[in-house]
C-alpha cells in the first residue's frame, strides 16, 4: 500500500492528539496521489471536501488493501512497514510542537522523487517520495 | 479591537462540566500520550513545572488551558497588560481570527526595551545574540509589532524553540479553517526579577470546541549553555561558572539587518526570505539603513526594510 504522512522539520506528527498543520493545497495533492478512494480516519474527514471519494475507517492501516492509498495522522507505523511499498511525504518546513513523531527511520528507505510547491498557508510544501 | 486587562488572574471559576475529553472527538480517537478535557478552568501554580533539563516546553494542566467557558468567543480582539512598577510585562491574551492577523511584513521593533534587556552575543547562540525581544502574541497572530505591553526579553531558545512552534499551529489552523482561537501567553516572573523565568501558553480552537487545537505549556526561557541571573538579564557561560565582569557589548547603534552578499539585499531578520541566504553569503549588521544603501545594498522587497 501507499502511506501518505505530513511531517514538521522534526518528523514530529501531532501534539496532544491533534494534527500539527494542515493545507488545503496538501490535501488536493493527496486526492490526486489516491486516484481513486483514500482511506483516512474519522478524524481526518473535515481536510477533504464533502464530495471527496473517501474510505473512513477507524484501522487505517490495517484495512487499506495492498494496492491501496491512506492518510495516516497518528503513529505509529512501524507495525504496518512490511504492507508499505511506497511512503509519500508531505513535509511543512516548519516546526510545530511535537509529542508523537513518525516512528520508521527514512534513512531505511530510498528516496525516489522530491518536489516542492507552495501551500495556501505553507509558503513551500515538499513532497518525498520513498520506498523500501 | 484592543482592551487592556487591568486585572487579571489566572485563579479562574471550576466549570461544573467534568472532565470528559476532547469535545469532538470519538472515544476511540482520544489522544493516549495526554489528557484532554473540557474547560475547566483552574489556577496555575509555577510550583507545578518541573526544572528544565532538555524540553524547551513542557505540558502543564493535562495541555488543557485555564479557561472557561464564559471566556470564549468568536469575536476577534487582542488584550495586554499595562507595564508594571518594574516595568513588566503582564498577560496577553486574544481570540484570534483571521481579520486581526497582519496583512504586512512585520517592522523593527528595536526601540523597544524590555525589563532586564541587554545585548550580549555567545558564538553557542543561533544567530550569536541571547535575548530576543519576543513577543508574548506573536506577530503573526495579531500584527502586534513594537508594543512594548507585548515584548518581553526571552532567550533565542524561548523564542524559537519555546513559543514560535505553537504560534506557527495557532496561524495555520487560524488561516485554513477561519475559526478562531482563545490564545493567552502569561510571563512568569520570580519576585522582583526583570527577566521572566518562562511563559506559560494556552491556546483553544473556539468553534470546535479544542478539537483543532488545545494545549497548556510552559515554555523555558533558558538558553542551553548559558546561565542567566534573571533579577537582571546578566550572563554568563555555564561551563566558566563566573558572571561576565561586564555586558559583553554595548547596546549597537542602529537596526539589525541580515545582509545577502551575493545578492546584495538587505533583509529584517525574521524576514522569511532571510531564513533562506546560504552561510557563505549571510552577513548579520546593525546600524542604519542609510549606510546600508550607501553600501551598494537595496531593501528586501518582501519585509521592506
């Protein structure tokens, strides 16, 4: 499967159980890398339009099938490394306040493909592309 | 809109709704690493806030802020306190929405001295100099530029380590959902002393009940190295263990500018375009303006300078 994350300058993920950011330029970005249906948490509905093709799951990783596409907003991943074929990384280049980071080490992994785009509140967004 | 809180405490009315978790959220999706709430209200005590050792901020009040119900809005306005006897900030606090963030580059703010202020420069201190002028809102959130109700003198590690990550939550959210945000930053002071021992921020997405956003922190105003006698702003390096004999410079002349060589522009330096000069072609300098063009340097046209 194909696991989406958005990321701060430290690889942090939330604090205190809440996104640390969030763009409507990355969300758009994510509708387009999915093709199809994205699977997200419950949580993770309102950053997606009404009319979004969206699989709400509360085991996203889990239930997200081998071809599939998800949004994950809460580590830890690591569990769920072997089913991950390709890590799509949208990162905020900025720092926000961190308690829960990403948990898989990407100097495990191979960067494939890195572009930056402006965001409607980020002024640059960068998008890694990794695979084991 | 501006008000100034002639009185503020932070013992605030026990809401009668318990503690039931993130509003907003399903049980299965509460946060595991913290405990949320509702608003309940409540009193700090700096007596709660562990030494620093490696945190720049630490969560206080189960990262649920002191507020209570009847201090939430949806209404924009920012509040500060008049300088003390000793010339100390107080609480700002502000509900902050998207009509009152700034629409321009920020400006200088140098003029500005606040209680305990000195400027002295270590080489272990990003950017070399210790103390910030920080302000207590953030001037991404309400444009709040050389207020001197709103600067206090905070360490380099406070200001960018401490208190610009939760400004920088606070904006986005702000800035992408166009709700708003209860947002209090309290300076801490022991006793008589000018330089404040920390900050203690709070912040609360309003229209969704805490759901976007909800933290209570208490951030350092240390610098890592550094010791600091905060009953005046004096310094020295820990590991020499001796206060410095003198400040190690006297107050410079002038504005701080970072100037690009390569480029030869001139920026503030917050400017977001400074963050972005390669090492080879950064150059920090204070002093004026005329100078500067004088020197073959045009302005940043983004901070305008």
């Amino acid at each position: 499967m194909t696991v989406l994350v958005c990321l701060d300058d430290k690889n942090g993920m939330q604090f205190n159980g809440r996104r640390q950011s969030r763009d409507r330029v990355v969300s758009a970005h994510m509708l387009e890398d999915s093709g199809g249906v994205l699977y997200v948490s419950p949580r993770s509905v309102p950053l997606f339009p009404p009319e979004t093709a969206l699989a709400v799951t509360e085991n996203v990783l889990e239930d997200t099938p081998e071809d599939g596409v998800c949004f994950v907003e809460t580590p830890p991943l690591g569990p769920a490394a072997p089913r991950i074929h390709r890590l799509i990384v949208y990162r905020w280049n900025r720092v926000y306040p961190t308690d829960a980071a990403l948990d898989l080490q990407l100097d495990h992994w191979t960067l494939r493909e890195r572009t930056e785009f402006p965001g409607s509140s980020h002024p640059k967004i960068t998008r890694e592309v990794y695979e084991p | 809109m501006k008000q100034t809180l002639m009185t503020w405490m932070l013992t605030a009315l026990v809401a009668a709704m318990p503690l039931t978790g993130c509003a907003g959220l399903p049980a299965a999706d509460q946060p595991q690493q913290t405990v949320s709430g509702d608003l309940v209200g409540g009193t700090f005590s700096a007596e709660e806030v562990p030494a620093y050792t490696d945190e720049a901020y630490v969560a206080v009040h189960d990262n649920v802020p002191y507020f209570t119900e009847g201090d939430l809005t949806t209404d924009s306005y920012e509040s500060y306190s008049p300088l003390d006897a000793l010339g100390r900030c107080g609480v700002a606090m502000a509900s902050v929405g998207q009509d009152i963030m700034p629409t321009e580059d920020r400006g200088s703010i140098s003029q500005v001295k606040p209680s305990g202020w000195q400027t002295v420069k270590y080489d272990i201190v990003d950017g070399k100099y210790l103390y910030n002028r920080c302000h207590l809102l953030g001037y991404q959130l309400t444009g709040e530029n050389a207020n001197e109700e709103n600067l206090i003198t905070g360490t380099r590690y406070l200001n960018i380590e401490g208190m610009l990550p939760f400004e920088n939550m606070v904006a986005d959210y702000v800035q992408e959902t166009d709700n708003h945000v209860l947002y209090r930053v309290t300076p801490v002071f022991t006793d008589t002393n000018l330089v404040a021992d920390g900050v203690l921020m709070e912040g609360w997405s309003v229209e969704d009940g805490g759901e976007g956003v909800c933290f209570c922190v208490y951030a350092y105003n240390v610098q890592p190295g550094i010791t600091i006698n905060y009953a005046t702003g004096d310094s020295w390096l820990s590991e020499e263990g001796t206060p410095a004999e003198e400040p190690a410079e006297e107050e410079p002349q002038g504005t701080a500018y970072v100037l690009n060589t390569n480029s030869m522009k001139f920026h503030y330096p917050d400017c977001s375009s400074a963050e972005d000069i390669s090492p080879e072609n950064r150059q920090e300098y204070t002093g004026t303006r005329e100078d500067l063009v004088a020197q073959g340097y045009s302005p940043c046209g983004r901070c305008k300078p």
